[in-house]
C-alpha cells in the first residue's frame, strides 16, 4: 500500500480521516493534488500493512483504488504522479517549457569578478546565477572558498542582476546560514549519498539541486532524492554532471543517456552540468547542445571572465563571448524541440 487514490468527490475531511488512520499504522502521508484525483502516497514501511488493514483503506468511501510501487523509491516515481513536477523560483519555473541556464564561476571569488560575471551572464539570457562559496576539493591544500563572505557575495551579484542565486551545501552545521542567501541549495556530486545532509536538506522549504554521484547509480541517485522527498520537501531537481568510468579524455563520461531514462522514471526536473561531465571548455557547447536535444529541463554551465586567473576548474570555464554564443544556439534547438529558450520568446509560453 504506497499509493491510495481518491476520488474527485473526496473532501479535506476524507484526507485528514486517511491521514489519521494512516498515522495508526506508524505511517505518513504525502498529499500531491492533481487537475482531476488527489493522491496520498504513503511514507514508512508499507511491507508491514498486512492485505486485511489494506483493504480497510479501500472500503473507505473517497478511496478509488490502492496500489503498491515495487521500486524502492516512491515519491520520486511517476507512479506517484504522472505529470512533471514544476518547481517555481521567484517566477522561474523549472520542469516547464522554459529551458533554464544556472552560469556563473566555480568559486566565488572577489566581488567585482563575480558581479561581473553575474552580469554577463544575464546579459547572454541566463536566468539562474551559481558559484560556490563552500569548495569540496579533492586536496585540502586547494582553495576552499570564502564560506560566508563568499555567500554575502551571491546576495550581492543577485541584488545587482536579480537572478536567483544557485550554491552548494557541504556540511548540516552551515544549512541555516546557506539557506538564508541562496534561493536553491545544491547538494554536489561528493555528498549525493551523504544521508544525514540529504534528511536536513529534506525539512528545509527551499528547492534542491541534487547532483548524482562520482559513480552512482541512476536508482541510488533517485533514492537519495527519496531520502529529501521522505521529509517533506519535494521540490527536487535532478542534475547530471557525469560519472566516473575507465576513460580518460574527458574528466569525467557524460551520461546524456540518464536524461531520456529519467524522464521515463520520475517527474522530476533534470538538468545537465556538461562543465563538469567533459572538464575542458570547447567539449562544454556541442555536450551542452546534445542535452537539450536529449530532453534536458535545463544546463549548470561554468563562465569566468579571465578562465586562466580562476581560483577552481578555468579550463573547464567558458569566457563570456563563448557563452552567450551558446545561448544562442540551445535556444534554437529548444525552438525546434517547442520548447522555449534564450531568444525563443515568441513560442508558447512556460507552463
């Protein structure tokens, strides 16, 4: 028992009675309201529900049907809701017809570098601004961001743009502060499977960008999200950065296959990071490119003005001239695909 649909007639009442017989049981419930049912999907351990309590639930008047999920992840599944989640940050909605673009540095560095990056980035049409304030680098003797500095820095970039900042969260003990400068928290790559962040993360009201890890699988990927979801906050962003496999041209393999894969698996959002799935900037446009084409929701792209002078990942970084050039032409391919994206204004309008 991990879905129990309702039918169209069913009241408040109906769903806190559910709730609370529910509650009994030891379980939780997760209301997803749809154009035509409303759904509860059921949190705990639904193997304990035995067929006789299963069928106490269907004989409730509002209930429709009951039914199990047998993947191990159920929120983030589209058997628990069919249509796309649409996440809407102060106006962006990400999940839509919009293709969004989150750009900025690595690392936020000194002010001016970043709010002229910030604004450049805008200029070229992006419509998220990203850098990180906490690095988790592989030495401990490399840069490691300026910590809160680095966050009053984004609040300053957004304040000047008034593009919704986008930045990592590494530890439990910096979510509040994190949380109060930025608009979408990310979880990176080294911290997907970090379970303790993942339920933090998971109480919090503000959106999640969860990059899948070093060498994670797409249903470990989808099951840390479930970990978020199972707390409440279910608007969860998935983002592709690439994984770890035998070869060594690129930094990391760029899985573009996991886009359509996913699209088939979870209503959630997916975004690619190709900055960080090929780790050298001229592989960054034609990967870019190709993500769009797969279906991607939106990119996480690298920029610096001065790439060789980054405190982390220049080569991966694009110069601003390079970005805005593709802007130009994910926008195309989302106007071929009917979607809309930079320069796309006349095609139907984001959901």
């Amino acid at each position: 028992m991990d879905i129990i649909v309702l039918t169209p007639s069913a009241t408040e009442e109906d769903i806190r009675h559910i709730i609370k017989k529910l509650a009994g049981k030891g379980l939780k419930a997760n209301i997803s309201s749809g154009t035509e049912r409303t759904i509860i999907g059921v949190i705990g351990d639904t193997s304990k529900v035995s067929e006789d309590e299963e069928n106490a639930i269907r004989a409730i008047d509002c209930v429709e049907t009951v039914m199990r999920i047998l993947k191990p992840y159920k929120l983030a599944s589209r058997d628990f809701k069919k249509e796309d989640t649409l996440i809407d940050i102060k106006g962006n909605v990400i999940g839509g017809n919009r293709i969004h673009v989150m750009a900025g540095p690595c690392a936020v560095e000194k002010k001016p570098i970043f709010v002229n990056i910030a604004k450049k980035v805008k200029e070229s049409g992006a419509t998220f601004i990203r850098g990180g304030a906490f690095k988790p680098r592989t030495s401990p003797y490399t840069f490691q961001g300026l910590g809160e500095e680095g966050l009053q820095i984004l609040a300053e970039a957004r304040e000047a743009t008034g593009l919704p900042v986008v930045t990592e969260l590494m530890d439990p003990r910096d979510i509040e502060v994190v949380a109060r400068y930025s608009d979408i928290i990310q979880i990176g790559a080294r911290n997907m499977q970090n379970f303790r962040l993942l339920l933090e993360v998971g109480e919090m009201k503000k959106p999640v960008l969860l990059k899948r890890g070093l060498s994670a699988t797409i249903k470990e990927w989808l099951m840390a999200a479930e970990y978020i979801m199972s707390r409440g906050n279910l608007d969860v962003i998935l983002c592709e950065r690439g994984i770890r496999t035998f070869e060594t041209a690129t930094r990391n393999t760029l899985d573009l296959s996991a886009i359509p894969v996913l699209k088939h698996l979870t209503h959630l959002p997916v975004m690619v990071d190709p900055s960080h799935g090929v780790g050298k900037w001229g592989l960054v446009i034609p990967m870019a490119r190709a993500a769009i084409a797969a279906g991607a929701d939106g990119l996480v792209i690298e920029v610096h003005t001065n790439p060789e002078e980054a405190l982390s990942d220049g080569e991966q970084s694009l110069r601003p001239d390079v970005f805005k050039q593709l802007m130009d032409e994910i926008g195309l391919i989302a106007g071929a695909m009917g979607r809309r994206g930079h320069g796309q204004d006349s095609l139907r309008m984001q959901k």
